[in-house]
C-alpha cells in the first residue's frame, strides 16, 4: 500500500505542490514501513470517512434506476432495429430496396443502444473508483486497528445538492 494512503488521513499531512506530501512534523517526505507512529488522525480522518461513504452510497443510490435505464434503452434501441429489418423484409416482398429500412436499423444501433450502455457503463466506472477510494480508507484504518459504524440519511436535494445527514462512531 501507498503510504500516502495514511498521510491523506493524518492531520500531519502538508501538500507541497513542487515536491507533494510532507509530514508536517518533519518537513520530509514520510518514510515508515506499514504503520506512522506519529500519525494524528483526528479530524481528517472523520471528513474522509464521511465523504467516502457518502461519495460509495451515493454511487450505489443509482443503481437501480441506472439498470431499468438500461434495460428501457435496450428495449427501445432493440425494436428500432428490428422495425427496420421487418420493413426492409416488408419491402423486399414488392422487389423494392429502400435506405430507409438501414437507416431506421443504424439509428437504432449508433443512437439509440448509447443511451443504454453509456450510463451503465458511467455507473460501474463510478463504483469502481468510489469502492476503490472507500476499500483505501478502511485498509489504513484497518493497520491502525480503528472501526467505525457509520449511518447516512438521505435528505432533501436542493439545485443538485444532497442533504445527507451522518451519524459516525469511530472505534479506537
């Protein structure tokens, strides 16, 4: 593991924009093996916790309807495609070959099935990212032997912001 895992946590931490994390103790770059023994991990540590989960949850919030939004999408982009090929069928009847069958068919493919996969696929890049983000916060805490409960309710969202209350109990 990274050790600046731990100093994003610690309260120690100084963001040096030329050279990047410092102690804030030593000046230097950390240089520790598995655990800080200087590590302060007080208020840093309680805003990470909360906004990782927050950020995890918030993510996991919209599966549900990231997945009928798939399945809408296929549905739709699917019978479009099918439309034009029954038409292009229908017409072939009358020994007439039309564009339009093709068209209908490629804007079913290159338009419509977008709408399906690209949230889908926005949606398990999200996840991955927060559960990566949240699994690196529990494995710091988990070397320094800290547990925490943590409870999130979903309140009101006002112009695209969540009210999220979050009652944290952190374990030492």
């Amino acid at each position: 593991m990274n050790i600046t895992k731990h100093c994003q946590l610690c309260d120690h931490q100084v963001v040096d924009f030329k050279t990047g994390t410092l102690c804030g103790l030593t000046q230097r770059k950390p240089e520790f093996i598995n655990k800080c023994v200087k590590a302060k991990l007080d208020s840093k540590l309680t805003s990470q916790i909360e906004s990782t989960n927050i950020e995890y949850e918030g993510v996991l919030k919209t599966k549900s309807l990231v997945y009928i939004n798939f399945v809408v999408f296929l549905v739709i982009g699917l019978a479009v495609i099918l439309a034009g090929y029954f038409l292009a069928q229908y017409l072939l009847q009358f020994r007439v070959i039309a564009a339009a069958p093709f068209i209908i068919s490629a804007v079913g493919l290159m338009t419509v099935l977008p709408l399906a996969t690209g949230p889908l696929n926005q949606f398990r890049n999200d996840l991955k990212l927060t559960k990566s983000k949240k699994d690196d916060v529990d494995n710091v805490l988990k070397i320094y032997n800290i547990k925490y409960d943590i409870d999130l309710k979903y309140g009101r969202k006002y112009h695209g912001i969540q009210d999220v209350e979050v009652d944290l109990n952190i374990k030492r």
